[in-house]
C-alpha cells in the first residue's frame, strides 16, 4: 500500500485567543448596562500560542501538562471544532473526536437511538449503524439499560456507549481527551487494549491524559503543554521523566 510521506497532523503557528471579561461582572443586567455603555474591559488570553508540530501516520502522541495547560483546547482545534485565531492546522485524516463526553448524546433520547444519532455525525446511515448495534452496545457493556434515556446513566456509563461508538467506526486519526479516566478498571483495560489495536493497524492517535502511566503504557511520544506552550515534546520516556521530576509531589 503506497504510505504517504507527508504528516498526518500539521500545525503551523496556532494560537487560540479567548477574550475574557476584565472583572467580574455580577448580574446579567450589569452586565447589560456596562456593554450599552461600553463599560466592560475585555483582557485577550492565549489558550494556545504559537503551536507548532507535526504528528506522522501511526504515530500515538500522549499529551500532558497542568489544569488550564491547554490540552482541551489543542484536540479541539485539531478536531476543528473550534478554529485557530492564527496559525493553520492541516488534517490528511477522517477524525473521531471523543472530546467532551456525552457532548454528542442527546440526554432525553434513548442509548440506543443515540447510537444512531452518534453514527449519523460520524456518517454512517441508519443500516451501517442497525449492523454495528450489538457490536457497540455489547463492548459498552450496557444492554440492560440500552433502551433507558440517556439522562439516567451515570458518568462512566455515558463514557462507555461514546467510546464503544467513536471507535466502532475505525477512525484513521483518534482524539481522546480523559475519557480513559472515567470508567471502571474492567473498561480502562477494555478501551485501552481497544487503542492498542487502533495502533497495531495504524490509525494515528492523540490522547490527553493527567496519568503518566496510561501515556507511558500507550504513547509512542509525548507533548508536555504548558500555559500555552509545548514545553516539551519528544520520546514517551524522555518528556514523561521530565514531567514527573517537575512534580510537587517528587
Ligand atoms: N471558550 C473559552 N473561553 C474562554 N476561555 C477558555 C475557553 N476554553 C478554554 N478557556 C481557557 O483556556 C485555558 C486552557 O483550557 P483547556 O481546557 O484547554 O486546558 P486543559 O489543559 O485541558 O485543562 P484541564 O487539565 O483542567 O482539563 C484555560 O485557562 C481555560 O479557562
């Protein structure tokens, strides 16, 4: 199979600009009155600044760093869902984003027509979907509630049926952003063998997590954010030592 050279993930020069209020502003109505007289101070934040790297074909890159590092922000503007103030982001991939769990579910329908719902976003019709169904809801590890709406699953329920969904439906690039975190050691050990293969057959995968181990376990490198900036990318083990040297509690 001819394997194109160029990378799969570019980012050229990304920064993502937020602008925030200047002081809390207490009340809507204060809020209206001050923007009516253009009273309120707005400060620019930088989410991310001056982003640069490429991620190649096949390659499982772990992203860390602190509270605020701006991790979230990076997956999102690789997913494109949101756009870089400056900068350019170059994408050769279909993209399955897991990022906000349950961010995709509709709470009031049932597990199962969210399963379909999900797929419609993925684009997959109604007939891919029925053929998946019982593949998906049996790796979620949730039939006795399939048919309940959404709105009575816990947590790590919801993270289980998107999960079972985004990676049925054999992405060439993943974007998993803590949902590792949030199921039960039976389903870490699930969805991590799941990302394993992902990468034995060459998917391309992203994976923000605040667990040294689970990057270690999974990762071939790893992007160290902070405040905005990479502080260090590079082998698994070099950046991860680092980080875990940088520590409090080392
Ligand atoms: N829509 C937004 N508007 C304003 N500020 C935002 C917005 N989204 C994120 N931010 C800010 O950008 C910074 C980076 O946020 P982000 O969620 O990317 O961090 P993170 O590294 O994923 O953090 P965590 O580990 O806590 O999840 C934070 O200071 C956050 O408050």
């Amino acid at each position: 199979m001819p394997m194109s050279n160029s990378p799969m993930i570019q980012l050229d020069n990304v920064t993502v600009r937020f602008r925030i209020p200047h002081e809390r502003i207490p009340t809507f109505q204060e809020y209206a009155i001050r923007w009516l007289k253009r009273g309120i101070r707005y400060a620019d934040f930088n989410a991310l600044n001056d982003i640069s790297f490429s991620i190649d074909r096949g390659e499982t890159v772990g992203i860390i760093g602190p509270n605020g590092a701006g991790k979230s922000t990076l997956l999102k503007v690789i997913a494109q869902v949101i756009r870089p103030t400056l900068g350019r982001v170059r994408l050769r991939g279909w993209v399955a984003p897991l990022l906000e769990l349950g961010a995709g579910f509709d709470y009031e329908m049932t597990g199962r027509e969210n399963v379909f719902l999900n797929g419609a976003v993925l684009g997959f019709n109604r007939q891919d979907m029925s053929q998946r169904l019982g593949r998906i809801v049996d790796f979620s590890g949730i039939s006795d509630f399939i048919d309940a709406p959404v709105r009575t699953y816990s947590s790590g329920m919801v993270a289980r049926l998107g999960f079972a969904v985004a990676t049925d439906v054999q992405p060439e690039v993943l974007i998993i952003d803590e949902v590792l975190a949030v199921g039960d050691a039976d389903f870490q050990q699930k969805s991590a063998a799941r990302i394993r293969e992902f990468r034995e057959s060459g998917s391309t995968i992203l994976v923000v997590s605040h667990s040294p181990a689970s990057i270690k376990a999974l990762c071939s490198r790893a992007l160290w954010l902070e405040r905005g900036a990479i502080r260090l990318m590079g082998s698994v083990d070099t950046v991860l030592d680092q980080y875990i040297l940088g520590q409090p509690s080392s």
